[in-house]
C-alpha cells in the first residue's frame, strides 16, 4: 500500500494550518441562510442595520462606529488606503498579509524583530522606545499569529498613547481574540473611545468557522475618518445572505459559550501531552493554535509536515514566515480525536 492510499483510505484529511474553530459552523447560521435564501434576489441592506446592531451588542461599541468589510484583507486594505502610509512599524514574527498590502500601497515597513530568549513575548517598554515620528502607521495582532502570544490591554493603551503624542495610526487586529480565556479583559474595542487614531480589526472566519462569508468588521472612534470611508468605500460589499448569518452568529451565546469550553480543554490537554517530548521546544500558547520550534538537527518542518501528511494531518511549515524558518511549526487544536493523532503523529518523528 502506497502512502497515498494510506492517507485517503484511512484517515480524513484535517486542516490543523487553517486555525479554524473545530465546531465547525453554528446550525444557528445554516439555518439562518437556509431559511432566508430567497434575499438572494435582493440587495443589501447598505446601511446595515441588524448587523451592525449586533455587532454593536456583542462587542460594546456604538453602531456609528462599526465599520464592515468583505473579508480582513478588504479592511487592511481600507486603512492602509486611508492613511497611505510612508513608513509603517511590524512586528515579527507576524501576520505577512501586512507586509504585502503595505508594499502594495508603496509603503516599504519596517520590522521590530520579537525575541525567542523571551518565548516572543512583547516587550512594551523597549517597543515604545523605538517609536518617534517617522512612522505614519503600526499593525500590531493580539493574540500574535503565529507565535500565539497575548498582550495584555495595559500594554495596549502604553502604545496607544504613544502612537497618539506621535500621530501614528495604530491597528490592533483581533482575530483570534475571542479564542482567548476571559477575552473581554484582553480586547482593545474600550480603547477606541480615548484613541481616535486607533482601529480594532476582527474577522469572524475564525472563530465562528465561516470563511466563505468573507466578512470582517472594524472599531473606530473617528468622525471625520469614518466619513471618507463612507464616502469612498462600495456600499454594499457584504452579501445579503452573509449580513444574515452575520445578524445570528453574534447572538449564538451558546456556541460562542461551547467554542470557547472546547478550546480551552484541547489548548492545555495538548500542550501537557507534548510537554513531555525533550525534542520538541513549545511556546506556551494562548490563541486556539501553538507554535513549536524542533531541537533535533536532522529533522525541519519539511520532514515534520510530510510524515503528517501521510495521516491527513496538514500542519503549517513555518520558514517563509519572516523570524522563524525551518525548525518551526505551528497547528491548531481540533476536536479531541483529531488532536490525538495530531499529537502522536508528530511526536513519532521529532
């Protein structure tokens, strides 16, 4: 038996790299759409009302200062065409989409480099250090993908405030926040009230495991910001039946409840499972996914990523991310089962 026969006849395929929530999508959504699909034959609503009414309730902030966007990389995009950035500050390791879309817009960034001596937890005294007046705009994600370490809102408001004595746009991009224990304590939204030069970004492909929807929204506290966007910005980018799902997911207290249960357990049953592999160097993790860094000379993420493979697991191979390289890999938690195996199966090769 081959092992790709191995692989199709045995095993299902599971993406541990997409970082998506291993319940899957809320039946509340399924039937929201199912029960609505004649909209489809209707425009969006351009004001978006029940769905940025939800919004408002399940984040705290006031519908006028709602933005929507048809997916997180439309939104980077509309506040790096906002801003137009000279010079921008990220952080690495990080998200690369950042890179790309700031590159794109002819804005070369640059790089504050997250140390591994200190399991890449961010150092707020020495990054405010190196800020000053050059830099027009900053990305910063929390919990950080792919490194999965939290900063703490203190933190937080330390940056805002200096971005603000420094007329910098800051972005806090929160697309994992909601997998986080006690998250409301950890989310920046609250902070958009003072900072009127500050954005929180969040995505619901993650967390509520809606990918298709392609639908992302945004927190600001800027009139005059917010009125360009109103001005520029297509109208009716979100689908009909997306804004209904949109509508629902955010009052699935039950699921939401379930989500954050499920990754909580799967999050410290794996971590203590591979805890005791010497082999193998963990980084605490605080998102729903963990990043590992492989000791064994001989064995990269490469070598790691094709043994899963031939079990259906798909992990993600770190060395295109800038700081890592090919000792790191980085998978996210699923259903108990499926973590199992993850576990064993890359435990059999490092």
């Amino acid at each position: 038996m081959n092992n790709s026969t191995l692989r199709l006849e045995q095993y299902d395929t599971v993406l541990f790299n997409a970082n998506i929530n291993p319940l899957g999508t809320p039946l509340s959504v399924k039937k929201a759409i199912s029960e609505s699909i004649d909209a489809i034959v209707k425009y969006p609503d351009i004001y978006y009302r029940n769905l940025k009414k939800a919004i408002s309730s399940y984040v705290g902030a006031p519908e006028d200062n709602i933005v929507i966007g048809s997916g997180s990389t439309d939104l980077i995009r509309l506040f790096t065409a906002l801003i137009m950035p000279k010079k921008a500050l990220l952080i690495a390791p990080g998200y690369s989409e950042y890179e790309k879309v700031l590159t794109a817009y002819g804005c070369e960034p640059e790089f504050y480099y997250l140390n591994e001596e200190d399991n890449y937890a961010f150092n707020v005294v020495d990054f405010v250090s190196k800020l000053n007046s050059s830099y027009d705009m900053i990305f910063l994600q929390n919990p950080n993908n792919p490194t999965s370490q939290l900063m703490e809102k203190e933190d937080i408001e330390i940056i805002a405030s200096a971005c603000k004595e420094l007329n910098i746009f800051l972005v806090i991009d929160e697309m994992y926040v909601e997998f986080l224990d006690d998250y409301e304590k950890y989310t920046s939204v609250s902070l958009t009230e003072t900072y009127p030069d500050m954005v929180v970004l969040r995505s619901v492909s993650k967390f509520f495991a809606v990918p298709g929807l392609r639908m992302s929204y945004a927190i600001m506290n800027n009139p005059y910001q917010m009125q360009i966007i109103n001005m520029t910005t297509t109208t009716n980018s979100v689908p009909t039946l997306t804004a209904v799902a949109g509508t629902v997911m955010f009052n699935d207290t039950q699921y939401i409840e379930e989500s954050r249960s499920v990754i909580h357990t799967e999050r410290s049953l794996v971590y203590a499972a591979m805890s005791t592999c010497k082999t193998i160097k963990l980084f605490k993790p605080y998102a729903n996914f963990m990043l590992a860094k492989l000791l064994k000379e001989d064995i990269t993420s490469g070598s790691v990523a094709e043994h899963c493979k031939l079990k259906g697991i798909i992990i993600r191979k770190c060395d295109d991310i800038r700081g890592l390289g090919d000792k790191y890999i980085r998978f996210c938690f699923m259903n108990p089962k499926q973590n199992d195996l993850m576990v064993n199966t890359i435990l059999e090769v490092v």
